[in-house]
C-alpha cells in the first residue's frame, strides 16, 4: 500500500505538468482509503516542478530492482 512519502513512479504522461510516464513523486497526501494521491515531482536539484493530484491507476509503488534514470525538463 503507498503511504505519504513513499516515492511512486507515474504511469502516464501529464504534458500540461511538465511530466512524463516513468517520472518519480513523493506522495504528500493519500485521499479516501488511497483512492488518489497528492504527488509533488521535484527536479534533482529540489525545485518543485508540479504537486499534482492523481487516481491510484496512475501511479505504482517504486519496486526492487527499478533505476532511475535522468531527462530534461521540458518547458512550456
């Protein structure tokens, strides 16, 4: 079960954000029974780039064996 501050990874892309499926967020608030989720997906050098609210199908729980891997950010 994802808890607030467990990173997730999103699965879709939200191009209105900035963001991409694959991207990784801290949880910051679980809404009614982890139906959704407030996700805030930072840069790597701590910048906030979106604090999103998402349904729990669009996002999963970082696993075992996953690595990260770097992109830039695209700008609107």
């Amino acid at each position: 079960m994802i808890k607030e501050l467990d990173d997730v990874i999103l699965d879709c892309d939200l191009p209105e954000h900035g963001l991409s499926a694959g991207d990784i967020g801290t949880v910051v608030l679980v809404h009614r029974g982890a139906a959704g989720y407030e996700v805030e997906f930072t840069a790597l050098g701590g910048d906030t780039i979106a604090v999103v609210t998402l349904m729990a199908n669009q996002v999963r729980p970082v696993q075992a064996g996953a690595i990260a891997h770097m992109r830039e950010l695209i700008t609107r």
